[in-house]
C-alpha cells in the first residue's frame, strides 16, 4: 500500500484498485482510521483525537491532491506523494 505523507508519526497510505467512496487510510501508532476525502468523516476506526484533528488539518489543505492520487490509485497508477503538515 503506497505511502502517500508522514508526519509526526502518522502515515496516510491509499490502497491500488480500492473501493468507493474515494478515502485514505491514517495509521498512527496501533490505531488505523479510514477518512472519506470529499467530507472528511471517518468510515472505519479511530484515532487518538490529537492525531485525529492533524488528520484533518492536513487532508483539508490537500483535498484536491488526495483526489488526484485517488483517481491514480483506482486505476493502478503511480501515486504522488504529498507534503505533510508542518
């Protein structure tokens, strides 16, 4: 599973040829969480909520580029990779 960005130790990953809706998989530590891109909300598991809000801080200032690597990712094309979040 392609690493799309990592900081302060959370790696957002995308799957090649996954499923709708267009998400991202967050990992930090021992919790894993799915987040929808286009609303942001949580599909599937959890984070620690100080994790969560960096999440979310990062995927709202590169929506546009989650979308793109996801349309890459579906159609089992090199994903690029995104800045993180200083």
């Amino acid at each position: 599973m392609p690493e799309v960005s990592r900081f302060f130790g959370i790696i957002i990953r995308m799957y090649f040829g996954d499923r709708n809706p267009p998400h991202f998989h967050a990992e930090y530590q021992d919790f894993t969480a799915e987040y929808d891109i286009k609303t942001l909300t949580v599909i599937r598991g959890s984070l620690p909520i100080r994790a969560h809000a960096m999440v979310l801080e990062w995927a709202s200032l590169h929506r546009e580029e989650l979308i793109e690597d996801w349309q890459l990712a579906v159609n089992m094309m090199e994903i690029k990779k995104i800045a993180p979040l200083n």
